[in-house]
C-alpha cells in the first residue's frame, strides 16, 4: 500500500519564538539522521549539518515573515476577543469601550497604508516532511492517480496528504475591508442592548480573518546547501580523488532532490529541465579536475528566482 509506505511529519508551531523553533528543528534533524541509520556515520553527520542549515533557513523565513506583522492589527484583535468577554459578563460600557479601540487602531492603519487589504496579527511555521524514495513517491502519485479516476476520493486524499515536503509559513490577517464595518455595525448591537446577538456576531467575525501560506519546498532547500558545498570542490586546486568523488556525489544528491521536488509538484517542468541541465553543464566543466570560479552562478540565480515564485505564490 503506498499510503504506508509514506510518512509524513506535521508540526505546528503556534508559538514562533526562536527558541521554540529552534527545539523543533533539533527535534527533526535527530529524526531525520535516525531513519539514515543504516547509513556510516560520516553520511549520518553530513545529513545533520545538511539539516541544520534548513533550521537556520527556517529562521530566516520566520524572521522576514514576523516583520510583516502589524501592532495596532494585533491590539484590534485582542480588544475583540476582550469584547466578547465583556458581552459574557453583560459589561455594555467595556465592551462598546474595546469596540470602539478596534476602530481607532484599524483606522489608523488604514490612514498609514490606504491601499491595505489584509493587516497581519500572527505568522507561524508548519513543516511536512517525506521519508521515502523517489520510486516511492512516483508509485504513490500514480495510486493516488487511478483512485482518483475511479472515484475513490478519500482514499484517493488520504495519499496525496502525504506527499509533500515543505516549510509553510502561515500567516493570519484581519480583512481591512469588512473587519472595521462589521465591528461598528456590532457596536450599534450592544448599543442597542442586543449583547447575545452582539456576541454571536463577533464570533462569526473571527472566523473572517484570513489564513495565508507561502510555500518553501524542502527539496529545494536541501539542493541549494548541496550545491554550496559542492560549490567550494570545485574551487579547489589539485582535488584529490576522495574530492573528484564527494563532488560527483553532492551534484547527484542536489539531482536527487530537485528530482522529488518535481515528483511532488513545486513547479513547472521545464523549470526542473533547466536545472538539470545546469548541473550536466558543471559536471562537464569540472571533469578531469578543471575548477575555477562562478560555475555554479547561473544554477543559484535559477533556484533563487524558482524558490521565490513558489514562495510569493499565496496558498489561502
């Protein structure tokens, strides 16, 4: 069954402080080393320090995330939830009082940035991970095809949730269109004395906030750190045979990984056909011990510009 053969690793981390994430990354690169366990030790190393720049790349995308966030969206969000609190113990005057700061704060972001559509008050990380083979994960996609076409859905489902192997970041918003209309419509409700009605219409007002993701796939990441060390091989002068072999060893991992992330869909096809392409061009450039600078320059520049657009690409 290829539904068992996959696995797939969910965590989600509510609270992104760097240290918690950090937890969670050393938690992933002892697992991640484990199911290389069979592997010698210097490949188990190699796949730590692989994975511990995908935690440091983590951070980085937490960080540039966490900058979108905006204070006054936050405080708006909190004076919400302490209306409804105030609603529960018939508090009409604190409550219109936390209303009214809502408006006050959403107002003035709207006056800072008039074009604003959605004002962030959270961002977090989810990070889905694969432990499989290629061959693995091309006969999961193709069961998951033929259930698929024989209108066997949820099983079909339960594959597809399976493949993928990515970091998303994950960011909540208040919609800045309707959320300032709808708390001053409430606050004609608690007015009006209409405090349960004023308090059910609150809660559907939460439900409005909108949840973004970015997608960073994780293939790609490993492929990028694989061809920086490959990279520094080929910079080298008179590499020894042991170097020749740990190149060609680190442009077939980044090959490899490119190869799943096509497998599990981030992308374009012919994005992946010039990847490869890049990479034949190097092991070309480098045979026979030729090394030299800036090889690799036209293949960063590829990844870095594949990587964004699947980033910028906005999953809701």
């Amino acid at each position: 069954d290829s539904g068992k053969i996959l696995k797939k690793r969910r965590i989600h981390m509510k609270n992104i402080r760097t240290c918690f994430i950090t937890l969670i990354s050393t938690t992933l690169l002892v697992l991640y080393a484990l199911t290389a366990s069979a592997k010698p030790a210097s490949n188990i190393n190699k796949t730590v320090r692989l994975n511990q720049k995908i935690a440091e790349k983590k951070h980085l995308a937490t960080d540039k995330s966490r900058e979108t966030i905006i204070k006054e969206a936050v405080m708006a969000l909190t004076e919400t939830k302490k209306a409804i609190d105030y609603l529960d113990k018939k508090d009409k005057q604190k409550a219109l009082d936390s209303l009214a700061m809502v408006v006050g704060k959403l107002d003035l972001i709207l006056a800072r940035q008039p074009g604003l559509a959605l004002a962030p008050v959270d961002v977090h990380l989810e990070t889905y991970d694969i432990y499989a083979s290629i061959s693995e994960i091309k006969k999961a996609v193709k069961k998951s095809k033929i259930l698929l076409d024989e209108g066997n859905v949820q099983a079909a489902r339960e594959i597809l949730s399976s493949l993928a192997s990515e970091i998303d970041v994950v960011i909540t918003s208040l919609p800045l269109a309707t959320y300032p209309q709808a708390i001053k419509k409430i606050a004609k409700l608690v007015d009006k004395g209409k405090l349960q009605e004023a308090k059910y219409a609150l809660y559907d007002l939460l439900n409005t906030l909108v949840i973004t993701r970015h997608v960073i796939p994780l293939p790609i990441l490993r492929a990028e750190e694989l061809l920086k060390q490959a990279e520094k091989l080929t910079e080298k002068k008179d590499r020894s045979n042991k170097d020749n072999k740990e190149l060609n060893t680190l442009l077939s991992q980044a090959k490899k990984q490119l190869q799943m992330a096509e497998i599990l869909g981030y992308g374009d096809k012919k994005d992946y056909e010039e990847f490869y392409l890049q990479i034949s061009k190097i092991e070309k450039q480098t045979k026979h011990n030729k090394y030299g600078k800036g090889f690799f320059d036209e293949l960063k520049e590829s990844l870095t510009k594949f990587k964004n657009k699947i980033f910028n690409k906005k999953l809701n």
